[in-house]
C-alpha cells in the first residue's frame, strides 16, 4: 500500500492491481475479507450454527456426513455438539483469513482441511456446496464489494481444498 494510493483515499482499502502471485487476490481483496471478517467474529458460535443450517436446509444430503445427522434442523441450535463443532470450524476459517497474506501458510493449512476430511466422506461437491452456502449466508450483512472478494477468496480456498482431497481419495 503506497502513499500514492492513500492520497487518493484507497491507503485503507489496499490496491487492486497487486495480484497475488499464487491466489490471484488483490490486497483489496482480503483488506475486505478481513475486516468483514471481524464482523462475523464478533458472534463466532451463533454465525457458525447459522452457517450449519443454512448448509443443511439447502443441501440436506451435507448432513448425513455429521454425527448429528439425526437432529431436526430446528433443534440444531441449541445442541451443545453442534455448537463444538460450529465454532470449530468458525476458528478454522479465522485461521485461513488470518493466513491470507502468508501463502506460505496457507496453503498448507488448506490441504490439511482437504486431506482431513477425506476419512470422513466429505465430497469435493459438499466443499463447493459449503462456499455457496458461506455466500449466501454473508449475502444478508456484508456489503456487495465485501462479498465479492469472498467469492473470490473461496473460490480459491475450496480449489486447495478440493485438489488436496482428491489427492487423498486417489490415494484410498
Ligand atoms: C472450509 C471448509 C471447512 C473447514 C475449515 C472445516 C473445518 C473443520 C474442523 C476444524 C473440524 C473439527 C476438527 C477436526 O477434527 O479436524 C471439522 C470437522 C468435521 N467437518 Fe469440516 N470443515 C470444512 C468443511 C466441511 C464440509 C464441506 C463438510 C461436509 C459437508 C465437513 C464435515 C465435517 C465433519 C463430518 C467433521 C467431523 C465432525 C464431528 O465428528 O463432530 N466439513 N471440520
């Protein structure tokens, strides 16, 4: 971010012409994933069951991977195991927004998530079905730019992910 840019009022929202060389993001790009980001964590566990079933309202078939397949979605929310699990995977995307300057990391932290779910028969579809749930989801509070760049940063995040997990599949 140059003095140039800040002058012309874009300091705090980073360029868009500095692609990543292995992500293709701008630092525009994850100025707004970060900070829209913050918002989300300021109700990590409420955000993640939200996000839970969302999930499982528009792809019923994501649930049955979950030990608490059983569980009507309307009582999802007050189940203390989903909550777990909800925030887990709330601190896990923390982790990856956290890491969105540092491919270095990040990449690594993304094929992890891939060859971790590969034992439990989680599909690369259920990956896909999972960012345009995120999507959807952040849809309702983030602004349009904000969103935007979470498209973008998914649409990366998911392909790691997806190459890593088939990677594991071919391999079992
Ligand atoms: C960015 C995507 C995702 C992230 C960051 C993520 C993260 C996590 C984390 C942190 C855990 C718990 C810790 C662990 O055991 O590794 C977990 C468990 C799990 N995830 Fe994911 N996950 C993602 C996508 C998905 C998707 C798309 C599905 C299926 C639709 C899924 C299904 C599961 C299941 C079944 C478990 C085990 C739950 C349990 O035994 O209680 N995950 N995930």
């Amino acid at each position: 971010m140059g003095s140039v840019w800040s002058l012309f009022g874009y300091g705090n929202h980073g360029r868009t012409d500095d692609p990543d060389p292995v992500t293709g993001l701008t630092s525009r790009d994850r100025y707004h994933v970060k900070t829209s980001w913050a918002g989300v964590m300021k109700n990590p566990t409420e955000n993640g069951v939200a996000l839970l079933i969302l999930l499982f309202e528009k792809y019923p078939t994501a649930k049955e991977v979950f030990p608490f397949r059983d569980i009507p979605n309307s009582e999802l929310a007050k189940n203390a195991r989903v909550k777990v699990h909800a925030n887990a995977v709330v601190y896990a995307i923390a982790s990856i927004v956290d890491a969105i300057d540092n491919v270095d990391l990040l990449v690594p932290m993304l094929e992890k998530v891939g060859t971790s779910h590969g034992p439990r028969k989680v599909s690369e579809e259920q990956f896909l079905q999972l960012k345009e749930t995120i999507v959807e989801l952040f849809s309702k509070f983030m602004k349009k730019e904000e969103v935007e760049a979470w498209k973008k940063a998914l649409d990366v995040v998911m392909s790691v992910i997806n190459k890593a997990l088939k990677t594991y599949l071919d391999g079992h």
